[in-house]
C-alpha cells in the first residue's frame, strides 16, 4: 500500500478496516481499537491496546453470554454456581488487565 502513496498508519487503517468487513468487532475494546487505528492515521497519538485485554474482556463476554443462557433455559443450580464463578473470575482477571494498562 506504501506503493499507493499511503504512509503506514493510513495502510494500517485501511487493512483494520478491511478485517472488521468481514465480521464486525465483537467487543467494545476491538471497537475501540479499530477507531483508534483512525485516529493514528489522522496523526493523533493513541495508546495501543494489549491484545491480552481484548482476550480477557471476549472471555469475560464469553462466560457472561454463557450464564445468561443457562439462566433461560433453567440450567441446574450446580451448572449457574460454577459459571458464577467463572464470570467472577473473568471479571477479575479483565478488571486487573484494564488497571494495569491504563485502560
């Protein structure tokens, strides 16, 4: 794309977008992320997220999606305590990630 006449974060744009065309992001993070690849080509100075956030905040979603549906369809008490758990794990695990990077 440099061959284009773009320089690297206008290319870097263009390619993030072309990836979230095929699926929309699934997290506010990888949203948040793709809007800051704008910014960068814009020339703003933006503060990269971690790919291990993003990875925490989709198993966070992940389990809470999770726990949702067990509380539809009824699930045993013994399945919804293990996934409360696991949200609150998760949870914790985001939460931590997000302090730790300033987020």
């Amino acid at each position: 794309m440099t061959q284009q006449n773009y320089d690297r974060p206008e290319a870097e744009f263009i390619l993030e977008v072309e990836k979230a065309g095929w699926g929309s992001p699934e997290t506010p993070l990888e949203f948040k992320r793709l809007v800051d690849t704008q910014r960068k080509a814009m020339g703003e100075e933006v503060e990269e997220i971690p790919e291990e956030v993003i990875d925490a905040e989709r198993a966070f979603l992940s389990v809470d999606r999770r726990l949702k549906e067990a509380y539809g369809r009824k699930a045993p008490q013994s399945e919804i305590d293990l996934l409360e758990v696991e949200k609150a794990e998760a949870a914790a695990k985001y939460r931590e990630l997000l302090l730790l990077h300033g987020l």
